[in-house]
C-alpha cells in the first residue's frame, strides 16, 4: 500500500519546480525530461526484485509525473 502512495506523495514537489524548470529550458523540453524520467521509474518498477526497489521506482516515477503536471 505505502509504494502505491508514494507518487502521489512526490508528484506536488516537483510539481512546484515545474514552472521554473519549463521557464529555464522551455515547455517541450522539461515535457520531454519528465517523459524520460517517468520511463525510468517505469523500467524500475518492471524489473524489480523487490518491495524497496519498487518504492524507489515509485519515487522515481512521482519525480517524472511532477514534472508531466
């Protein structure tokens, strides 16, 4: 329960940033980053071998999803 949770934790942070990084490298740009990013929390979760492996492909994907917002 507490790894389903965990993206929707982390998303409002950098969602906060969002607006700066999009100014500092442009809409397509930080679209693309959190596209990347997302995948690689993706990846994570698909391959991995365990609960904390699967919590940090959560987060990792939060941090994408942020920047998607």
């Amino acid at each position: 329960m507490v790894a389903l949770v965990l993206t929707q934790l982390i998303t409002p942070v950098t969602s906060l940033a969002a607006g700066r990084v999009g100014d500092i490298i442009g809409r397509r740009g930080t679209l693309f980053i959190g596209a990347c990013i997302f995948a690689v929390g993706g990846a994570i979760q698909t391959f991995t071998n365990g609960f904390w492996m699967m919590v940090v492909g959560r987060i990792v994907a939060g941090f994408g999803v942020g920047l998607l917002s």
